[in-house]
C-alpha cells in the first residue's frame, strides 16, 4: 500500500493462515486488514491522538436506516451527551473521492444530523462543518481537536 496522508502511528498487524490483519482499538479485536480498513485504523488513531478525541466516544460501523434501508458508517464519534457528531467515511487509497462519496456520506447525514463530515481515502481528506439550521456547509482545511468542536 502507497504512504498514507497521515501521521505515522504504530498499527498492529498479525498474519494468520496467509491472511493480514489489523487491530481495531475501538472494536478491540483484529480484523481483516483491506486497504478501507487501513486508511479507517489510520483514521482512528489520527482523531485520537492527534485530535484528541475520546476513543470511548468513537463508534464503527454504525447502523442507520435509510428510510427501509440499513446501511453502516465506517465511523461516528459522539459528543459527551451522547449525541452524532462527525461521521468519517473511509474509501480505499486506490478509490477517488468523487461526488458519489460525498452523497453517500449526505445520505447517513439526513438521519444522524450531525455538525461534522469527513471523506478520506487516506491520501485526500475533505472536511465540511455542517450549518443544520441553514442547510448549508463549508469545507474546512482542517479539523479541529476535539474539545474545539
């Protein structure tokens, strides 16, 4: 896998029976290690320790309905009262972020109404603060640490 656009953290991997594995310190288990899953550990350790957040307010593939659809975020990290802040949707670093991306990630927001949306296929990030009363949004050049949200 090329270099990621992020800092260097040290990941955990494991092989077993030929197949790699990455641990998930949220999930707190190893999981299968595909290039999504790596730029999202790569992403969980970036809002942890270089962003400050809580790992006890960070969720994985949460569950959302979509109208009669479940779908799954890659990430959502809550405030302290419990509440959707910022969803993280992760994309292989081969996969281009496109319009497509940002749709699907909108989608998830029509149901968590969060404040915060971050695309990243750990080589382009995109971070837009969401305007709820307004309707409106604005990409940010950089996401803030966690107790500035």
């Amino acid at each position: 896998m090329s270099q990621l656009n992020f800092p260097d953290f040290d990941l955990k991997y494991k092989d077993i029976e030929g197949q790699r594995y990455i641990f998930d310190i949220i999930r707190k288990k190893f999981v299968v290690a595909g290039p999504e899953e790596i730029v999202r550990q790569y992403l969980i350790h970036f809002l942890i320790q270089d962003r400050l957040y809580p790992k006890s307010l960070i969720n994985v593939e949460k569950k959302v309905q979509l109208g009669q659809l479940n779908r799954r975020t890659d990430l959502v990290v809550f405030n302290r009262a419990g509440n959707p802040l910022l969803i993280g949707e992760c994309k292989a670093p081969n996969v281009p972020i496109t319009q497509k991306a940002f749709e699907q990630i909108g989608q998830y927001n029509l149901a968590l109404k969060v404040e915060w949306l971050l695309i990243t296929n750990g080589l382009s990030h995109f971070c837009c603060k969401i305007d709820l009363e307004n309707k409106s949004f604005k990409f940010v050049d950089d996401l803030p640490v966690y107790k500035d949200l």
